[in-house]
C-alpha cells in the first residue's frame, strides 16, 4: 500500500528525466528509480526529518538502521510501513525522498546546463563543487586557451558514454570541447537581492521544546531601497536591530550581521526571540558564524514550523534560517550603483575595505585588487553567483555592489 502523501509526487516523475524549470526543491520517486539527474539522494537524519516535513510524509526516527553494509545512507520511504527513515537497508520496493542537487556534471559535450541551473566561472566555486561531485580539481589547467568561449567549470577527458577516467579532472577552461561535460550550480528560486545561499539541509543539532512565553508577531524587514543617485542623502536610519529574509546570506543596506553570542541575545531580547546558546558552534566549516534564526517559514513566520524558532551564533546557517543584523558603519549600495551616496564615504585602502567586508560577513579577496576598468576605485563586493567576495578595484559590474562608511 502506497502512503496517500506520495500520490501527487510519484504522479509527478514516473522516469528519471531531467528536471524541468520551476520543479521543487523536494521530490519522492517511484521505487527502483532512485534520483535523477539532478535531485540527489538525502543522506543525514537532519535533512530526512525536514524533506519528510515538507512533503508531508511521516518520519520515523526508531526505524532507521544506519548498519555500515558498503551502500550509502538515503532517506527512503519504506514500501511496508509507509514512513521515511533513514537507513542502508532500502529495498527494490521502496522510494527514496531526494533533494535538488546543489552541484551537478552535464551530459557530455552539451554546453549548457540544466534547467535552473547555472555555469561555474570562479575557480574556488569549481573546487567546492568538484569536492561534492567525487571530482579533482587541477588549478593549473585554469586559463582561457580558448577564447572564442566562455571560460567556465567543467570536466575534461570522459569516456564517449560521459563516465569518468583516470584522467578525468575539472577545471575553469574555456577550451571545454567534445569530451568535456560542463559542471553546473543550482539557482534557487529568485528572491529579492541579495543573492541568496545555495540551499542546504536543516541545521543538524537537537532542538529546545518549545517554550511557554507567547511569540512575538513576526518582524517587519527592511528592505534594500531602490538605487541612490550619487547627490542623495543616505542617512542611518531604521531600527537598531531586524531580521533579514530567510536564506539570505548578507545584511540589508546599512546593517552587518551579529557574531557574538552576548550580542546574539541581546538582539534575540529586543526582537522577541528567543535565544539558545546551546546550539552555538561551528558547524559548517568555511562559512562565518553569524547570530541567526532558525525554522523560519516560507512567508517568513516564526514559530510555523515542526521545530520552535530560535536563536545561535553558528556557521550552518542554511535555507530555512535567517540572519540578525545590526546597524552598521558601513553601507552596500544595491547592485549596478558607481558610487557612494551622499552623507557615506568612498573607501579605497585596501586594509580598511577588509575591515568593512569582514564586518559585513563578506570574504576579502586581495588577489582582486587593482585598476582593472575605470574611474576611482572603491571597496568593491564582487558577486560570483552564489560567491561574495571584496576588494579595491574600479571594475564593478552591474551586478556588483561598492561598500561605503559612514563618517
């Protein structure tokens, strides 16, 4: 007997085809098919209990059996008992629960991606998405030895069937030719700028019972204004704490994200949060740890999901989570801006533009500093999909931003 909640999502895939634009970001598939080309299986109990939620499919946590039998873990449903668990045990009859891949490998010789995917031109996004993929990364094959085409994240010397080889390792080239098949990132569905993170799964650590005290109505957000012409005044203005939209990775205009446990609480005070400092940790290496609020919905409500919403200051911060900033000496214009509004400050040092980017939560990249286009330069944030770096230069692009401090 087949669990009622997987009618509409079976009915929705019955072949391992390519996704469509638009299909969701959880998915069940009939038994035997596994996951498509790109949806990968779930592999954590964290992200098993979320995507079980989300589809409506209850999870049974005391049915999983994680025994090490050589296969991977996925989250399944299982045929006889209609649940989802986590284990290695799935069988023949059961369907698994998968998850839009953040990372996929085109078919060979194909340059394009999948729908609602994207290439990867940044040399370190082509790393992080060859380690996910099983892949090797070779920097020095980087170049543009190819001009004609668009350098980008690909890999090289695959089988005529698209199977990798010994040799196989992935680069940002532009000389991908026929048995080259290009690596491509996920675009999330659009939200308003900033860009926003890559989905992940829910954050991993055991969750607080709810607490007694009412909840706070939701907090209205601040959105980032259209842009300033050079001779307007921006001034600092709004409240001294808000909540940014979740799965946004960057404070709105004039706030920078809260990295300290004592200040974590006092914003989670003044917003009507509540705040476990328990969770604190580092939990996604190479991401900043920033104070956040976990189990936010899609219509950015509080308290509306399984788990309760509270605050930590942790590096996992993933897709159903979102950022509490404060106000800020520095100011982000909106994309495409050429220059600082009136009453903010161009900044041009090098050591004061990796003061401002580190305080926003942004990565200083000084390999990106020079005089590469024209005019003064500024402290410039450079958005590479889903990457954010800064630097000095005067090469901002329409989708660029500059940083600028208040006096």
């Amino acid at each position: 007997m087949v669990h009622s909640g997987l009618l509409y999502a079976a009915a929705a895939v019955l072949s391992a085809h390519p996704a469509l634009a638009g299909e969701p970001t959880n998915m069940v598939f009939l038994p035997g098919l596994g996951c498509p080309h790109t949806y990968s299986p779930v592999p954590t109990v964290a992200g098993c209990i979320e995507t079980a939620r989300t589809l409506g499919i209850r999870y049974r946590g005391l049915s999983n059996d994680l025994t090490d039998n050589g296969r991977p873990r996925a989250c399944f449903v299982d045929a006889v008992q209609s649940i989802a668990r986590l284990g290695t045990n799935y069988g023949a009859a059961d369907s698994f629960l998968c998850t839009r891949a953040q990372y996929v490998q085109q078919e060979l010789a194909i340059d394009a991606c999948p729908a609602d995917y994207s290439p990867i031109y940044n040399g370190r996004r082509c790393a992080s998405a060859s380690k996910v993929l099983g892949l090797v990364y070779e920097k020095a094959g980087n170049g543009n030895d190819y001009p004609a085409s668009d350098a980008l994240c690909f890999v090289s010397l695959l089988n005529g069937d698209g199977t990798r080889t010994e040799h196989s390792r992935t680069q940002v080239n532009s000389n991908h030719f026929r048995r080259a098949a290009w690596i491509c990132e996920w675009d999330r569905p659009a939200t308003a700028e900033p860009t926003q993170r890559k989905t992940r799964g829910p954050t991993s650590g055991p969750t607080a019972g709810p607490t007694g005290a009412p909840t706070a109505a939701p907090v209205a957000q601040q959105r980032v204004a259209p842009a300033t012409p050079a001779a307007a005044v921006t001034k600092r203005r709004g409240p001294l704490y808000l909540r940014q939209d979740r799965g946004v990775d960057i404070c709105p205009a004039g706030y920078q994200p809260v990295t300290d446990t004592v200040r974590c609480g006092e914003a989670s005070a003044h917003l009507g949060i509540e705040h476990v400092d328990w969770y604190d940790g580092d939990d996604e290496p190479g991401e900043i740890a920033v104070c956040f609020v976990s189990n936010v919905d899609e219509n950015q409500v509080l308290d509306n999901l399984v788990f309760p919403s509270t605050t930590r200051v942790n590096s996992a911060h993933w897709d159903a989570a979102a950022w509490i900033c404060e106000q800020s000496a520095y100011y982000v214009s909106n994309p495409g801006v050429e220059a600082c509004p009136g009453q903010t400050q161009r900044i041009a040092n090098p050591r004061m533009c990796k003061q401002a980017t580190q305080a926003l939560g942004v990565r200083f990249n000084p390999k990106r500093n020079g005089r590469d286009g024209t005019g003064p330069p500024h402290c410039v944030l450079k958005k590479d999909g889903a990457y954010k770096s800064g630097s000095v230069n005067n090469n901002q692009g329409p989708r660029d931003s500059i940083i600028c401090s208040y006096p």
